[in-house]
C-alpha cells in the first residue's frame, strides 16, 4: 500500500464512530423500548446481545439515541438498557522530535510531540428480546 493512501486510511477510520456489537441477530424490529435500569423491564427476556458505542462528544445526545436505536432495530432488539453513558478523553500524539535553533529570545532546543485530548462519548448497552418474540 503506497505510504499517502495508508495515511489517509489511518485518519478516515480514526475519526468515524466505533460501533462494536457482541450478540445474536434477529429479524429485525420496529419498535424498541428504551430503558435505563433493569427493574423497569417486566417483559420475560432474554439478553441478546452488549453494544459499545463511541463518538465524539459534541454529538447531540438525541441524535446519539436516536442512531443507536435504528441500528439495534436492524439487530431485531426488542428493547435497549443503558448501562452507561461516559464521557471519555483520547488522546494522540501530534508532531516529532527535532533538533533546531530559533533566533527569538535565542532559543536553542528540542521541540518534542504534543498531545492533543479530544472529549467523547461511550455508551454501553445491553440489547433485549422479549421471549413472546422469539
């Protein structure tokens, strides 16, 4: 792979959203429900599946929702349970070492990397399906 289009690559998929999905895949949905504690689900279930989510965090939290559910509707989920709602930090080295000298003030140094944070959003949930539709 020539080395510009492995670069491009690289920052392509470092900035997209990382949806990581473990569990079992139905037909799919079009109604799910949405929970936040396990108690408020009465419906007899089973767990189907955990999903992680990450995004950047200025996202709008409703678009984030939103996302979330016409997704784990194609994975024919009956209901989502948030489990948790972080906000993250990442960071990323930026720049190289280099020697060199600079005439302002007479400054003669090694400029080192620098390391730019950026904020994000991990949600974690647990899909549903209800055993009257399994």
């Amino acid at each position: 792979m020539k080395p510009t289009l492995f670069l491009v690559v690289i920052i392509a998929t470092s900035c997209s959203n990382k949806v990581i999905y473990y569990g079992r895949t139905y037909q799919p949905t079009q109604n799910v429900e949405i929970f936040f504690r396990e108690s408020d689900i009465t419906e007899p279930n089973e767990i189907m599946g955990k999903v992680t989510y990450e995004v950047t965090a200025k996202r709008n939290s409703d678009k984030v929702q939103q996302k979330i559910v016409a997704r784990m509707k194609k994975k024919g989920a009956d209901a989502i349970l948030f489990d948790e709602i972080a906000l993250t930090n990442t960071g990323s080295s930026t720049g190289g070492a280099a020697a060199g000298a600079g005439r302002r003030r007479g400054f003669l140094g090694v400029f080192g990397s620098k390391t730019k944070y950026i904020k994000g959003q991990m949600i974690k949930a647990t899909l549903i399906k209800y055993r009257k539709n399994l």
